[in-house]
C-alpha cells in the first residue's frame, strides 16, 4: 500500500508542476485558455502547497499535525479542482486527513484514561461521538471508571457501568473489535462486563449489582471463578435486602407477638441469608490460603449459624460441595423454621422470670432473623488497562 501511495504521490507531482507548462504550450497553439482561476493561476502556490503537505505527514507528532493544517488549507483552496490529477491529490490528502483526525481522537481519549481518568469522559467524547457503534471507545471508559475506583474515585462509577452496558449491547448485536481494552478477549467480554457494572453499582444501586454478579457467576468464563465475583454478590444481597428487611422486622415485630406479617419478613431473611451464606461459602472454596479466605469463611459461617440455630453441623460439607452445585437463586432456598414465642413474666419487683402470673408475651426470633452485618472485607476494583499510549497518532 506504501508503494502505492509513493507512485501516486510521484505521479501527482509530475502533474501539478507540467499544469504551467501545458498552460504555455495551449496559448502557442492560438487555443483560447479558460479563465484562469486557482486551479490554474495559482499553479505553482498549489504545487509547493502539496510538497509542503508531502515533507511533513510521515514526520513527528508536530510535524504530522502541521501536514493536518496544510492538508485543510490544500482541500479548502484546490479540493473541488475539476482535473483528473487533481482529484487523486486531492483525494489522497483526505484519506490521509481522515485517518489522522480519527487517529487522534483515539490518541487523546487513550492518553487521558491513562493520564487523566477523572477527566477522561469528557476529553474522550469527541471519540466516543465520532464512534457511536464501535466497541473501542467504551472499553476506553469503562477502563477510566475502573482506574478512578482504583483511586477511591468513585464518582464516574455511573457513567462506566453505562459505557459497560453499551459494549454488551453492541456485542449482542454482532459488533466486534481487535482490541478488547480491560476485558481481554471477545469470549469473556460480556461476562467481565457483567462483573464490572455490578462492581460499579454496589453502592447505589445494589440490585442490578445483584443481577449481574449472578450474571458473571453463572457464566463459563474466568470470572466466574474468581472470589470476588461472589464476594461483591453478597454485599449486594446484604445492602439490597438484609438492611432494609431487617430494619423493618426491628420496627413492626421485635418484642411483639408473631403475626402473619412478620413470619413473611422473617422467611424473606431467612431466604436472603442462604443467598448471603451461599456466596461467602464460593468465595472462600475459590480464595488461595490467607486473610481474605479465612474472612470468607467467618462470614459464611455467621451466616450458616443463624440459619441452624447456632449450630455448625454440615457446614463443612457445604463448604467442601458448594462450587459442584448450581448458584443458589431466589426462590430456591430451604424453608426457615416457623420464629419461637417465648412468655416471660414481668413481677411488680421488676426482675424477669419464666411462669404465670402478670406476664407480657414478646417474640423471639428464630436466629438469623436480624443478622449482624458479616466480618468487613475489603473488595479492591478490579483492574482493566487502556490500550497503551502511543507516542503519537498512526500513520496512513
């Protein structure tokens, strides 16, 4: 193709500077020229013009940017020429102009991720608008969101999941890429889509999280091995469910008697902490030896314990089977045993003793039913990379 564009080039410069010469040879011939108008009077201008643009666009990043100018100075004055050399000078400068403006909205948008992620969505927009359907500019952001994250910048974390969701939609709709940016290959894009947008929606939105995590879980890719795959799926489960479920058994049962309505509450915990036991069991099967599978253990076990009245029978065997079993999904979950009612008797001493007499009856809770939250971990952002920055824009 460069030897192509060499002869082109070579042919196009024999042609521009003849255009005088032929000028000279039709008025000795007695033919009437046609009116002379920058195509033909300034010949010569529009010769050194183009071998101005020649010495500079294989350049350095200044020089090529220079032959960017000259090229919209050499369309703007001669690009509508009508003469068939012209026309292939013409066209070769807007090819080339054409790949070097995309090439440089590529080039911003990937120095400002890798430089800049916090301003990296709005310096990569002009890519992004410029490539509505292409898998490449969104990768881009996802990998800024995920660099913020990684600086405890969680402020972009929206606008990546959406940069995220767009990729999963394009992929979907049969576009592709040779540069899966953060998510390494085409196979596991969209499984590693889905783990990141739960990644970024944990905090505010903690139930799409919760969906996609169960999304990447199920998937046959790598992610769906990794421990925090099910580490952040429980602390979906935890904020979406736990903490608003048992906020409100505290306000409408605690103390009270047992009522159809909070025997539906506490089934709802019930069912949330063998989801929440069930994930903490697969990150800690999954987790190498150290402080982080020792975590993932503790807070499976608080939360098997209160599901079997305080007791550790079969846990183990959970634990050993949990990755051979299918992800446990709502409407699966054991049935929880119906909460205890206990009568306590309240003397005019004020001490509190079991019996008959003056007595106030309070429910007790089958354990689990307001579960503590579970031992803290900490869920590092996941890492993805930006296509390295190059040194200056591709050439043609």
């Amino acid at each position: 193709m460069k030897n192509v564009l060499r002869l082109l080039v070579f042919a196009a410069l024999v042609t521009v500077f003849a255009l005088p010469a032929y000028a000279q040879d039709a008025a000795a011939a007695g033919q009437t020229p046609a009116a002379a108008g920058p195509c033909t009077a300034e010949a010569e201008a529009k010769g050194a013009l183009y071998k101005k643009f020649l010495e500079l666009y294989k350049g350095n990043p200044d020089q090529q940017k220079t032959a960017f100018d000259t090229g919209k100075e050499y369309l703007g004055k001669y690009g509508n020429c009508p003469d068939d050399a012209d026309k292939k000078v013409a066209s070769f400068i807007q090819n080339w102009n054409t790949k070097y403006e995309a090439a440089t909205l590529k080039f911003n948008c990937t120095k400002a991720v890798n430089e800049n992620p916090t301003q990296a969505f709005t310096l990569c927009q002009p890519y992004v608008d410029a490539n509505r359907d292409a898998l490449e500019p969104y990768l881009l952001l996802v990998a800024a969101g995920l660099k913020n994250a990684q600086a405890k910048n969680f402020s972009t974390n929206t606008q990546a999941a959406n940069a995220a969701r767009r990729v999963i939609q394009l992929v979907e709709q049969g576009k592709t890429t040779t540069e899966w940016a953060g998510v390494t290959t085409q196979a596991e894009a969209v499984p590693k889509l889905n783990y990141y947008i739960g990644y970024f929606m944990l905090e505010n939105a903690p139930a799409e999280a919760a969906t996609h995590m169960v999304k990447a879980a199920q998937s046959n890719s790598p992610i769906a091995k990794e421990p925090s795959t099910y580490e952040i799926l429980a602390a979906a489960y935890y904020k979406n469910e736990v903490v608003p479920l048992s906020a409100e058994y505290k306000a409408k049962c605690e103390g009270k008697e047992v009522t159809p309505e909070c025997e539906a509450l506490f089934r709802k915990i019930s069912a949330v902490s063998w989801r929440l036991a069930d994930a903490y069991a697969r990150a800690a099967a999954l987790a190498p030896a150290g402080p982080a599978k020792d975590k993932f253990r503790t807070n499976f076990e608080t939360f098997y314990k209160q599901l079997h009245e305080g007791k550790t029978d079969g846990m183990n065997e959970y634990l050993a089977n949990v990755m051979s079993k299918p992800i446990m999904m709502p409407g699966q979950e054991p049935a929880p045993p119906i909460p205890a009612t206990t009568t306590t008797t309240t003397p005019a001493d004020g001490t509190t003793t079991n019996g008959t007499g003056g007595t106030t009856t309070t429910t007790t809770p089958a354990s689990g039913a307001t579960p503590p939250k579970p031992a803290a971990t900490s869920t590092p952002a996941p890492t993805a990379k930006p296509t390295p920055t190059p040194q200056k824009p591709p050439r043609s």
